[in-house]
C-alpha cells in the first residue's frame, strides 16, 4: 500500500530532485512513497494515499509543463477527495515578486475545490536563500508525515 503519493512539477530538475530525496529518506524510514513524475488525475482517483505537491514555479506564478496536464484536469474535472490530506512543498525565487511561489497556491486552491484537507502550512523554497532545497524539505516532511499517518 502506498503511504503518500508525491506529485511533482519541475522544469530544471531541482523540484524532482526534491521529491527523490524525499522518497529516498522516506523509504529508509519504512514508508511506501510513490513519486508521479509526469500526474495524471486517475494516478491519484485510482488511490487513497495522502498527496504531497512537490512543484516549482514557472513562467509567471505557473505549475510546470509535466505538472500542467494534471492541474488542468484537476480543475475542469474536480473529482471529489473529502477529507483527503495534502501537504504543498514549492520552489520559487524571491525576485520574481508577486508571483514568488505561485504554482504552490494554485495547487492549492484545485485541491481545495475537490474538498481535500491541507495539513501543515506550505513550505516555500526560495531559490535565492538555497541551492540546496532538499535541506530544508526533508525536516518539514518528516513532521508533515507524522501528522499526516498518526
Ligand atoms: C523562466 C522562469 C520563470 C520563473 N518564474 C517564477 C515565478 O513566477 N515565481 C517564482 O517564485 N519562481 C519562478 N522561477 C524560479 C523557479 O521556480 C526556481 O528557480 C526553482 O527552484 C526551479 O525549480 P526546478 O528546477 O524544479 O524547475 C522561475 C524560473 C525560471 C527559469
């Protein structure tokens, strides 16, 4: 069984990366992660598991390509997940302003529309504070997990 199911939105890799250290740490601890590099909507109809977002943003506050397709459907479909937890990991940079994270608030909003439950605040990764985002999202997952499964 699956414990949580990680959706991933990455142009330059630094957000799959992320979610492969997340499952690599994760599996170490004895959990079932799935890492969905390229979503689609059954991926997570299919399943009960809680949804991580591990996205970057791009363009101006916009989900990634690979991530795109599912966001679409997500919000033209609005399959109903009551209750379900989701947690938001995103990677932005500062200098882009108004839009610094964006793609993690619009993930946010179409999971919401489908009545799904946030757990934990949105970790927002800044570009211009880490080259490292891993560093900072392995502590935040670990108590998201544990708030998330208890
Ligand atoms: C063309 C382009 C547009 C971007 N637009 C935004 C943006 O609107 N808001 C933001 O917070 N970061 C923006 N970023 C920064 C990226 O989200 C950030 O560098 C992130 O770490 C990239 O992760 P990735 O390697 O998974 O794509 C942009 C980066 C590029 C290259």
């Amino acid at each position: 069984m699956t414990d949580i199911q990680i959706l991933v939105g990455s142009v330059y890799g630094g957000a799959l990366m992320t979610a492969r250290a997340i499952k690599q740490a994760l599996d170490a601890d004895g959990y079932s992660v799935s890492v969905l590099e390229n979503p689609e909507l059954g991926d997570i109809t299919s399943d009960t598991a809680p949804l991580l977002v591990c996205t970057s943003t791009t363009g101006q506050g916009e989900v990634p390509g690979n991530l795109l397709p599912f966001y679409v459907a997500l919000r033209e479909q609005l399959p109903q997940q009551p209750g379900r937890p989701f947690g938001i990991i995103v990677l932005g940079d500062s200098s882009y302003g108004d839009t610094f994270c964006g793609a993690g608030e619009l993930m946010e909003e179409a999971l919401y529309e489908t009545s799904a439950h946030k757990i934990g605040e949105t970790l927002c990764i800044d570009a211009l504070e880490t080259m490292e985002p891993e560093s900072e999202a392995l502590p935040w997952v670990r108590e998201w997990i544990s708030t998330v499964l208890k």
